[in-house]
C-alpha cells in the first residue's frame, strides 16, 4: 500500500522530496501525505479508497476523447500544440481569431496543431469540439518595451496606499491622495508608484484589514474610493454633513494608526447618502453618470454581480463565514440568491456604485502618472491567495481547495514556519474551468496599472499547503500547472502593456528563477538578502539584471530601522526571537552587520568591524543616502524604493508573525501627500537616487 500511497500524491501533484532553505533534503510524511490527498478530494485511507483515487487521477489525466478536454489551452507563440489525446494526423480544424478571421487546417503528421502566428484567445473547433486556445507571446512586456531603452535604469517608490494623506480623506488613504503624490514622484524623476493591494476587503466586517488576505483578488477595496473625483466635492461633504460625521472625519485624519473599523464605517455611512442622493438625481449631468455606472455593471457581468450580493448577504445575515450560511444561501447560483437579489437590488446596488466609483479613482491615478511622463506607473500588488470566508472562494467554489491554507515551510527567518491563513486554488479546478479565475484575477490586477507585482511568484510552481489544524512544519508542497499560468500572465501582460515582478523570496526551486527570466518576468533583490559566500554584501556590479532592486520590502525592516535595531527591539519584546537567540547577542550581531554595510557602501574602510564603525559614529540619515546611491548604480532594469526609506523612517509596515501586537498595515505618514516629498533631505535623497541610476546608464552595467 505504501506504493500505492506515493503514486497516488505523485500523480495528484505533492511533492514528496525537496530542499530546504539550508540546501538539506526533506521528504513528505506518509501522514501528511494522506491529510492534503483528503483535502484534494482524494481519499487515501486504505488500499481501497486509493485504488478508486487514482482511478479518479487517470481519467483526469488522460481524457479518452475531445469532450473530456479543458475548455482552455495554452501554448506558445509559433509553437506546435500536442493535443491532451491523440487524434489522426490530417484531422481538420478551425481556429476562430480573437482579433477577426480564421485558419483552417489539418493536424501535422507529429498529430499537433500547427503553430499559430498571433496571440490571443482564439477559438477553436477540432473534432465536434470547441475549446479556447490561448496563444502566448513567449515573454512579458518589459521595462526594455515600457521606456523605449535597450537597457533601462527606471526607478520608482513604493508606497502604502492607506498611509497617504490628504484633506478630507476621512483617516484612510484613497486614490485622490495618490494621484496627488503620483504628480510629486513624476517630477522628481520617478517613472513608478508600486501601491499595497487594492483587492476587495469586507465592508461588513472592516476588522478584516490585511491587505494580503482579501475577501476576493477579483474586485477592488472599496475604502480607498475618492468620491469627490466622480461626483465633486460639494456632494460629497453634502453626504457627510447628512449624518453628522464632520468631528468624526476630521478626527480620525489626525491619527497616526489608522483605526480600520471605526474609519471604514464612517466611509461606508457617509457613502450610503452620497449614494441615495446620487440615485434621486434627475439632472442631465447625474444621468449621463447613471448611464456610466451601469456601463460599468454591464462590463463587470457576474463576476460583479456575486461579488455585490455577497457584500449584501453578509451585511445582512451578520456571519463573517459564509460556509455557516444556511444551505441555500451558500450557493450563488441558487433560486433563494435570486430572490434575496431582487427584494435587494439597492443595498447591492451600492455596492456596484462602490466598486465603480473606487475602478474609475485607479483608472484616474494611473492616467495621471502616464500623462506626468511615468514610463511604467502604478504598480499594482497581487495577493498571492484570499481569506476563505470571502466572497471568491463563495464564488468560484469550483476553483478553490477547502480544508488547506496556504503558508511557508521553515526557513532562516522564520524557523517554525508560517500559516498565512490563506485559501488557494485547486489545480484542478482552475484547469476544469479553463482558468476563469486565474484570467479574471489578472485582469483586474493589470486594469488599472503599468505593472503587476506577483506576491510569492513561488507559488505558480508550487505552494505550500497546510492542512487545517495543523502547524506549518506539517504542511506540503503541491504543484501547479506552471506552464499555463506563465503563458497567461504573459498573455495579460502583453494585452495590458504591463510589466510583470515576481517576488521570489524564500524557499525557491532549483531553476525557477531561470524561468521567470526566460518568460521577461523580473524577479526581486532585496538589499539585506544580496551577500556574498562571505556574508559581505554585494558590489553595485554584482547584482542581477534581471530582477528589480530594492532596500527592503513591507515585510522587512526599513534601513533606519535596521541600523537603529529597532527591529530585534520588536521581535525580543514580543518574544519571536529563537530560543537560542537574545536581544543582546542579536544587537551584538547587528553592529557587525552594520560594519559590513558600511564597508560595502563606502563609508568605512575594507576590513570593517564593530569597533571601526562605533569610532566612524556615521548617521542613519549617511547610511540611507549611500544606500540609495549603492541601488542606483546597479544593473537592475526598474529599481523600487519605500517611501520609508525615502523619508528615513524606522518602523516597517508589517511585522511576520504577529496580528494585534504590531500596528501592522495601519500606520500613516505625517505629512500629506502633496509635502511628503518636499523636505530638503528627501528631495536630496532622491536627486541621488536618479543621479545614481543615470549614471549606471553610461557605465560597464550597460
């Protein structure tokens, strides 16, 4: 049985031997071996149930007929196709073009399709079958195709959406506060704004705050509409002063942690009358927007639709998961939805008016920055999965694993792992729907944006998948359709004329990173990473050219924090240091480190030690300008810097491992958007960053 064991999770996709971060072999348990087959609707109990499993496997894998295949395939540009079974050579086809016209032809005499010249998503008719091909270009727009240069030194800022400030923005940054601080980055020479995720949070339960554990990757977070850019200003504070809530507002602009809860339900209340009023409305200028909102709602289909009554649902039954809803509610397609929909065509209508009002401010503030000469743009960022109790997984339930959440195994930084709580999809059920979700996840992704940032890239190959209960030493690694899904991403890619990052940290297989590479896929170097054999940071000329650059991520310290230590500081007072580790030993290890830096970037001498660099006494604010200067002169084609780095703050954005014991995703810069850059230490800062990178354009990096 044993044997049996291990070819049904071979063939369902777990990976039963790897490597861990240190480079030493790992093997998948027989237990958890059995839990995650489970969790992939492939019993594994006894012989028997492993015996009808791989039955289940075989007829998947092997379709006898056309009317068994997906109703999706991919292949390359020019590349033949072998069909999922053999047909006759000379069986006829047509392919129906995305783009207009058609070929007609018969199988090679290898039984494949020939290759086709165009990409796109065509149609095509093959043995009483119709299916879409899906024909993609073999690499990415790049940042090469973005700015017109054969070897492109682009630099840009990466921001936290909901830490920018304007006037009136009610304590939560929105996309009027962005475009104002897009116009201030372009004319300082930035040619991109990487944002936090924008993806569709809970509006019922706004408690729910991370950005990368949306209720859907589908739609948009509706707190971070700016009203005011669609219906004007007068209507909006009209809307607010209905209810009362000027004191509120202003209150909650002046904190420096956003209060998520208490900000989104005064958004969503003084939102709800700026809604009413707008639908009362019967002049020419409201109905020619009437007219644009339902064009929106049109062109949104279902997809909208779900997502709108979920929002509706949920508000109403007041139970955050929707697997405890009753039975009926708990399919979207079911008559009893139905019916809810139409005696709650307003409450659902609002929540089309929220997603258009919040898609129109993202269409706006990547407009802005095409139009102030940003070669690339917004960067948007994609969750790398969603929360089980929202609003995807009620709707694509075909698409998504149930009694699994995806994490990480253990690595160097986090020793036990980590559970991101995070539902995934079933690889089966996106190759059964022909990757409907995976396509529309990257259309919204790419809609609003000159570039997609791919959270944990790494799982496009395989993902590490922890049965529901147990730690994340206990998980495994299943592998995804790799192939497909880099085909599509290059397809949307193309069609939306974005650049594509794929942030590959962590434990990453032999020969993925080539991979991206050869797909124009930009992978990620991060300063505190970048070490040679030596543990002595890397030269300017040693980095890659083919990943982005930056001093550090929302997960990692920022470079004033890291020099200060306030970031052993965290970790030793909320107990996530080793057990073998102390805050002593960890700051005793930092000096070092800092001298090594320090060293690398030209500020000590070439045999640095912690001693030199006491002695040196050199400033945060020395080591942040250098660091910039060290960035810039790399050979990395788009180079991103935090807006914390930018300003020399000391707290990062989110601390791993915790929920409440950090501010995570809630603290807010003091200045407003329009001033964040203006202060004389920035404005140096970033002078050097672009004298930096313009210099690296006429240097051997070329």
């Amino acid at each position: 049985m044993k044997d049996k064991l291990r070819k049904l999770a071979e063939a369902a996709g777990l990976l039963l031997e790897w490597e861990n971060s240190d480079g030493e072999p790992c093997q998948l348990s027989e237990q958890v071996q059995r839990r995650l087959l489970s969790s992939l609707g492939l019993p594994a109990e006894n012989e028997s149930t492993i015996d009808e499993s791989l039955q289940r496997l075989a007829r998947l894998h092997t379709p006898e007929s056309p009317a068994e295949w997906p109703s999706l395939l991919t292949v390359d540009l020019d590349t033949p196709l072998t069909l999922p079974s053999p047909l006759p050579s000379g069986t006829a086809f047509r392919l129906i073009l995305e783009q207009g016209g058609s070929i007609e032809g018969h199988l090679d005499n290898n039984r494949a399709l020939p290759s086709v010249t165009e990409i796109g998503y065509h149609r095509l008719h093959i043995a009483d079958t119709q299916l879409t091909l899906a024909v993609a270009p073999h690499r990415c727009y790049s940042a090469e195709d973005a700015s017109g240069a054969t070897q492109p030194r682009l630099w840009g800022l990466a921001a936290q959406l909901y830490a920018l400030r304007r006037p009136g923005d009610g304590g939560i940054g929105d996309t009027l506060a962005l475009e104002n601080f897009i116009t201030r980055a372009a004319e300082q020479g930035a040619d991109a704004v990487a944002i936090s995720p924008t993806h569709a949070m809970f509006s019922a339960t706004p408690e729910h705050y991370s950005p990368y554990s949306p209720s859907s990757r589908l739609l948009y977070n509706v707190l971070y509409s700016a009203a005011e850019t669609v219906l004007g200003e007068s209507q909006v504070q009209q809307a607010q002063a209905r209810n009362s809530l000027q004191a509120e507002l202003h209150r909650l602009e002046n904190n420096d942690v956003l209060d998520w809860p208490e900000a989104a339900s005064a958004k969503l209340s003084w939102l709800r009358y700026l809604y009413d009023d707008f639908m009362t409305r019967k002049d020419n200028a409201a109905l020619a927007l009437h007219e644009q909102m339902q064009a929106f709602r049109r062109a949104g289909g279902q997809l909208l639709e779900d997502h709108c009554r979920f929002e509706a649902l949920q508000r109403e039954l007041g139970v955050g998961d929707w697997q405890a809803w009753p039975a009926e509610l708990r399919d979207p397609a079911s008559a009893t939805l139905n019916h809810f929909a139409e005696t709650r065509a307003d409450e659902i209508g609002f929540h089309v008016f929220l997603q258009w009002i919040t898609a129109d401010g993202l269409s706006r503030a990547q407009r802005t920055a095409r139009e102030s000469g940003m070669a690339i743009g917004l960067i948007a960022d994609l969750a790398v999965g969603v929360d089980a109790a929202g609003s995807q997984t009620w709707s694509r339930q075909g698409e998504m694993l149930e009694g699994v959440s995806i994490g990480a195994p253990p690595d160097l930084f986090n020793v036990h792992g980590q559970n991101w709580g995070l539902a995934a999809f079933s690889p089966v059920g996106l190759k059964r729907s022909g990757f409907g979700s995976f396509i529309d996840m990257l259309r919204s992704a790419f809609a609003h944006a000159g570039g997609v940032r791919i959270d944990h890239i790494l799982g496009l190959m395989r993902l590490w998948l922890i049965p529901h209960g147990a730690p994340p030493t206990e998980g495994g690694y299943l592998r995804y359709p790799l192939d497909d899904m880099l085909r599509l991403v290059a397809l949307e890619s193309w069609r939306h004329r974005a650049i594509v990052i794929g942030e590959d940290l962590g434990t990453v297989a032999p020969g993925f990173r080539q991979q991206l590479s050869a797909r124009g896929i930009l992978g990620i170097q991060v300063l505190w990473f970048e070490q040679d054999e030596t543990q002595h940071y890397l030269a300017a000329s040693d980095w890659s050219a083919d990943a982005m650059a930056t001093s550090s991520t929302h997960d990692l310290p920022t470079v004033a924090g890291w020099w200060a230590g306030r970031d052993i500081e965290w970790r030793s007072h909320l107990g996530l240091l080793k057990a073998t580790q102390s805050a002593e030993s960890e700051q005793q290890t930092r000096r070092l480190e800092r001298a090594k830096l320090a060293s690398t970037l030209g500020l000590l001498g070439a045999t640095p030690t912690a001693e030199t660099l006491e002695a040196a006494d050199i400033q945060a604010s020395k080591v942040l300008d250098a660091c910039v200067r060290h960035l810039g002169r790399t050979p990395a084609p788009l180079l991103l810097l935090p807006v914390e780095d930018a300003l020399g703050l000391e707290e990062q954005a989110n601390l791993p491992n915790t929920v409440d014991e950090h501010p995570n995703w809630s603290r807010r810069w003091s200045a407003e958007a329009n001033d964040l850059l203006a202060s004389n230490e920035v404005r140096h800062r970033l002078a050097e960053l672009a004298r930096a990178r313009n210099t690296a354009k006429g240097s051997g990096h070329e």
